[in-house]
C-alpha cells in the first residue's frame, strides 16, 4: 500500500513557535514531551537554527549548545534538523569561512543530523562552503531553492538552480517557500519537472500565511514530493505551517500514508495546547487562524510584517503602513528581485519605511543596503539599474568575487577577546555570530553561577529572563 509514504518534518520546536510565539518557546518547554515526539516517526524534527540560536541567547538566557545537546538525549531515534544561513550562518553577515567551518562541525558534533542550509540571493558561492562541510562533518545536508515569485523568476530558473545544488553534492533539495505563495498547480509543475532533473529527494516548506500551503502540498504530494514539513495543530496555520495531524489523516489509507500514530499525536498536541496558551495568557490569538492575502500581493512574510509594525510605531508612523506595503515591491523591483527572505526581507521592508517616512525615496540609506548593492551579500537575480545603483553607492565598484573571500579568518582573534569567560569550545562561537548578546549572556552565565550580583551585567544590553 505504501508504495510512496510521505515522510514529514514536524517544526513545532523551531519554525512554528519562531512564527507564532516570537521564538520564545524555552528548552524546559520542549523536554517534557521530547519522548513522546520521539516515538512518532517522524522523517526529523527541526529543532534548531533560524531564530533559536539569537532568541537564546537573547530573551531566555539560555545556551542554544545545551538546547541542542539535552534535546539530542531525548529524541534518540529521530533525526534533529536545523536551519543554517548559509554563508550567514544564524546572522545577518557573511561570516569568514573558519568560522562557517567550525560552526558547522561543532553543530554536527552536539547532535545535528540534517542541515538545511539556503542563502537568501540563492547564490551558490554562499551555499558551496556549507555543503561541503555539512557532508565531511558527517550530516546531510539539504540544499534550499528559495521560492518566491518575480518576473524573473520561472520554473526554469529553480530547475537549473536545483540541478546546481544537485551537482554540488547536495543530499536532497528542499523548496522554501517562506511567504507561502507558491500556488497548488505551480507546485505541481515545479516538484513534476525536479523529479525528472535530480534523483534526491525533495522537500517542501511553506507558510499558511495565504491560505494555500495545505492544498499546495496536496498537488505537491501527488507530483511525487517526498517530505513535507508541518507543525503540531496548537501551533500551525496563520504564519506557521499547515497541522500536521490534518495531513497525517488525509494521507491515511492512501499509498501516501504516513505511518504515524494519531493517537499519541493527539498527546502532543494536547501538550502544546499548554505552551501555547501560557504564551498567550490564556487567551487565543488571531495569528493561530488568521490568514493575510496581502502577502498575494507584496510577498511580505509574517516575520518582516511584525518588524515592519515596530519600525512605524517607534516612528509614530503607523498610519503609513499601507504605503510602506505598497512600496515594498518597488525597492524589490529596484534592487534586483531579492527573494524576501531573512537577512534581504528586514533590508528590503527597512528602505520601504525610509522611503515613505522622510517623503525622499533613498534619503537615507542603511548600510546594508550599500553593502547589498556593493555585492557584499551576493548576486542579485538581475543587475541592478545604473541610476539606482549611483544613488546609493554613487560610482564604488561593484566586488564580482564571492563575497566571503574578502574576509580574513576570525576564530584565533574572536578566543583572544572572550577568553575570560569561555566555559566550552561553543561559547567562541556563540560570540563569532552574537557578539554583544553572547557576552552579556556569559555574564549572566557567570553570575548564576557563582552568585554574583548581577549588577555586573551591562543594564543597557541587559538580557531579561521572559
């Protein structure tokens, strides 16, 4: 009967909680109900990487290591997934190729098992470093083609980037589609024609932001994708991804059957019902079922329309939301049709609230921004225009190497700067990718510790337990 099964990544522990709950699902949440998660079958749990590593750190006063190693105790027979930037690792930079290479071994070594690794141009200079070493460190590692839609993006632009990444050495595919735009019959057409060009499997990833991702991966499944990813139903739909209970049922008796139990699904999802109401205070939310077809249109995903709300209101701007919607596209369209993807998404949507806030469009310009136009992140999908790259960079060079090559090896400098408070290898890294967060955690660290007051702490950056 099973003669296709359907292997699905449960995302509950990363991507759900990262796009319902702000990332603020702690480990001592996770592990009461890791054993149980364990027993199910899953292809993998995503678990790690995205936003887990900064959030950490930042808001829970927690090692995201000793998430990682307590989580690998528990889960023993089901592989543990992450979400890697590429080139950017966990950040928002390129990071020298020492420390990518370090990251990913010491990932690997702490219990990882799958690295989906993308790069938000999906330039392949910023994948091929972290393919490589994912496959000698021992992982698998899947290549992402970032889906998003533009009129220079086709079916035939992913197929020949899935068929490079194929050729790299990637050990499956997986397709992201992180607004959730990609429509059921284009899904269709798209996982139809990647099955004929690569023999890897394929992986689907999206977002029910726009209400489609369910019947998306139902054309998906039957084009032959070979795993899906969904979220335990306390925490899917609106910007998650659809329930993974609802598609274990719809697959049920068919030659897609997943195998899995729904009755200790139903003890998971009782559980996160829990969490998820501790994190609402009790009350329901309208991101749990709300759907925003605005995305249709400006492909904004959830997580950069959050950061857009907090720019206008710290610049009492609100009222200017709809503009800055409206000019997304433009300063897409202007800068080459970067996928709207961390770190290209908060760049993109940053210069759309610049632009209608002063009233001048490129007044004021971050320096991401010059950096992205300078090349520094990676190709664009298309040139960019000669008038909008002269009013942002007037006449700088424009680098044609791969971005990372300019930079000099970290890791020897990086030990020497936080040596009085390394307790483990990892924490050289924590503060290669977070410099100013990790340490203001190593001083909490430290504190707790050894029972210090923790006045030591810088108040300014000072990291508040949630």
């Amino acid at each position: 009967m099973n003669e296709k099964k359907i292997g699905i990544t449960e995302t509950v522990l990363r991507d759900a909680h990262q796009s319902l709950l702000a990332t603020r699902m702690s480990t001592d949440e996770m592990l009461p109900i890791a054993e149980t998660m364990d027993k199910i079958g899953y292809h993998s749990v995503e678990m790690w990487g995205g936003a887990t590593f900064d959030a950490c750190l930042r808001y829970l006063n927690e090692d995201p290591w000793d998430r990682l190693r307590k989580l690998k105790k528990a889960f023993k027979n089901t592989p543990l997934q992450m979400l890697l930037r590429g080139q950017n690792l966990l950040g928002y930079k390129n990071y020298p190729d020492d420390v990518v290479t370090k990251f990913i071994y010491k990932s690997v070594d702490n219990g990882i098992n799958i690295i989906r690794i993308f790069d938000a141009l999906n330039d392949i200079r910023n994948l091929d470093l972290s393919i490589k070493v994912t496959k000698k460190a021992g992982a698998h590692a899947q290549a992402t083609v970032v889906y998003t839609a533009s009129p220079v993006h086709d079916t035939e632009s992913f197929i020949k980037l899935a068929k490079e990444l194929y050729n790299m050495g990637a050990d499956s595919i997986c397709i992201k589609d992180m607004s959730g735009i990609l429509k059921p019959f284009d899904a269709y057409n798209l996982i139809t024609s990647l099955k004929r060009e690569v023999n890897i499997p394929i992986q689907l990833h999206s977002h029910y932001t726009s209400g489609m991702a369910s019947m998306t991966y139902l054309k998906a499944i039957e084009a032959g994708v070979d795993v899906i990813d969904t979220a335990i139903s306390p925490l899917s739909l609106g910007t998650s991804q659809p329930p993974t209970e609802t598609f274990v049922s719809i697959l049920q008796g068919t030659p897609y059957d997943t195998g899995l139990d729904m009755s200790l699904l139903n003890k998971i999802a009782e559980y996160f019902k829990k969490v998820r109401d501790n994190h609402m205070n009790g009350s329901s939310s309208s991101l749990i079922s709300g759907i925003d077809t605005n995305v249709l249109i400006y492909q904004v995903p959830g997580g950069m329309l959050s950061n857009l709300v907090t720019q206008l209101s710290q610049a009492n701007a609100l009222d200017k939301y709809d503009k800055v919607l409206e000019e997304i596209p433009r300063v897409r369209e202007e800068l080459g049709y970067p996928p709207l993807v961390t770190p290209l998404s908060q760049m993109v949507g940053t210069q759309a609230v610049l632009n209608v806030i002063t009233g001048e469009r490129y007044k004021m310009i971050p320096n991401e921004i010059k950096d992205y136009v300078k090349g520094l992140y990676g190709k664009p999908p298309v040139p960019i225009k000669k008038e909008i790259k002269e009013k942002i960079i007037g006449d700088e060079e424009i680098i044609d190497v791969r971005p990372a090559d300019l930079l000099k090896p970290q890791l020897d400098e990086i030990k020497k700067e936080v040596a009085e408070y390394i307790e483990q290898e990892e924490d050289i890294l924590s503060y290669a990718l977070f410099p100013q967060v990790a340490l203001n955690f190593f001083k909490y660290r430290k504190a707790k510790n050894y029972n210090i007051d923790d006045n030591i702490l810088d108040k300014e950056n000072k990291v508040y337990p949630v």
